[in-house]
C-alpha cells in the first residue's frame, strides 16, 4: 500500500556530478532533512535534490538538548528509513559524534550507513584531523559532504550556537578550511551561520558546491531542518528559518514552496542571514 503512495512519474536518479553540474550552471540545490519514510517520500515527489538524515533527529525527533547523544545505530536506523521513501533524490547520512575520530573508525561506520542504511554520501563536521578522514572516505570511492562554520558537533568548545567567522583571523581560517576540505576529497560543503559575504566568497573560490543553513543566498544550494520549515519545531524558531507551512494547505504544498523559493532565489532573503 506504502510503495503505491509514491508518485509513478519518477525523476531520474540525482548523482554527485549531477550537484556539480547544478553549481557550474549557475542553478541551486535544494536539500532538506527527513528522518521517516514518509517526510521523505514527501520531499522526493516534491522535487528536493536531496535528502539528508541529519543528526539533528536527536533534538527534533528524539527530544535531546544537542545533537552529542545520537548513535551510529540510530543513523543507521533512521538513514534505511528515509531511503524507502526516496527514489530520486540524493540520499546524504550525518556521521554523528565520535564516529569518524579516525580514519579507520570512519571507513567501518562509513560503510554501515552506506551498506546498511542505502545513503549515497556521508556528511561530517570540521577540518584539522577530519582532512585526513575525507582523504580516506575518499579513496575508497565514498562521497564526503563536509560541513563547516557552525559545527554541532563542537556545541561545547564553541561556547554555544553562534555565528561563525565573524572576525578577519576566523574568516581567513574558514577560507583556509573549505578549500582544505575539497582539495581532500570532499565533493559538497554545508555552510552553518556564515555571514553571508563570507559564504558567497567561499562559494566562488572553491569547485565543490556549497549548500548554505544560515549563510546567505549566495551558496549553491540551501537546506533547512524540515521541521523548522514547517514550522513544528517546539521553540524559537532559527533566524534563518522560515515557515513555508504557513497558509499552504499541506506539507507537500510546503516543500514544493520551498524548492520554489530556493530555485529563484528569493529565500533565503536578507532577514535569514548574517
């Protein structure tokens, strides 16, 4: 009954160098997390280029104060949920706390999300020791999205949720940073509460594409945490959110407003950035 719920008029498959054909044209990607089957599916029929799993499910869906308590089993979990809802979108998986502090802790969690959960790319925080990390996944034919600016994961050391490169020294190491991350193997960089003028200068001086929460229109692509999109998150909702629920009749309605808006550029609009 679930698999007859799905829309027969199917996308074709998108890739990795599809996401980089999307930035040399000069269009935008749009990528929202799911965390169920079902919210996939929504997002898939709605034409959103990719699905990530993010570890963000351990505040949204689980109820914890960070995103710190999230395991590799329930990525794993989460991420076999999200690929029974998708069948053209590309599927990203969070690689959650701890579970890439070494190359080879990496590659065998890696592998699980990839093998066991059917995510085409796998996402982590940070630079430094992470480089090393990439080059690894890298080699072994695995698709790394790194993330930078606001690293959640780093919750603790950066003092709370704040907004990242704001002086020259930490914009000039954020610079450093990005293009760190392609040069190992990267193929696609999240950007987190960036100032807008930063993330459009990393965007233009790197090849991968950049897909921006919180940075700006500038980036190649955007991506939101779905229920912040919709407006259900319990809570303040972030700056650089906004509810698309709000008079659309449903969900679906939503995500499509929100690929829409991504597309043609008017969100995020000034009063989502920094």
């Amino acid at each position: 009954m679930y698999a007859n719920s799905k829309s027969s008029a199917t996308r074709p498959a998108i890739t990795v160098p599809q996401l980089h054909a999307i930035k040399a044209k000069g269009e935008k990607i749009v990528m929202l997390t799911a965390y169920d089957a079902s919210f996939a599916a929504q997002c898939d029929t709605a034409g959103v280029d990719a699905v990530l799993v993010g570890d963000s499910l351990g505040m949204v869906v689980q109820g914890h104060a960070s995103t710190l308590p999230v395991s590799v089993d329930d990525m794993v979990y989460h991420t076999a949920a999200v690929a029974r809802g998708v069948e053209s979108a590309l599927l990203i998986a969070d690689m959650p706390f701890m579970s890439f502090r070494d190359a080879d802790t990496a590659l065998r969690n890696a592998g699980r999300l990839l093998a066991e959960g059917g995510a085409a790319m796998v996402k982590l925080e940070g630079a430094g020791y992470v480089l090393d990390v990439i080059g690894a996944l890298a080699r072994h034919a695995m698709p790394v999205c790194a993330h930078l600016g606001l690293t959640p994961q780093s919750v603790h050391k950066l003092g709370g949720y704040r907004v990242q490169g704001k002086s020259r020294d930490a914009a000039a190491q954020l610079v450093a940073d990005a293009r760190a991350v392609a040069d190992a193997g990267a193929d696609l960089l999240v950007l987190e509460c960036v100032p807008a003028a930063l993330a459009k200068r990393i965007t233009l001086e790197i090849p991968i594409p950049t897909v921006g929460i919180g940075a700006g229109a500038d980036c190649d692509g955007q991506v939101l945490v779905l229920y912040d999109m919709l407006g259900i998150t319990p809570g303040k909702r972030p700056k650089f959110s906004k509810d698309f629920l709000a008079g659309r009749g449903s969900i679906g309605d939503a995500i499509r407003a929100y690929a829409e808006a991504v597309r043609n550029s008017s969100f995020p609009a000034a009063e989502h950035a920094f």
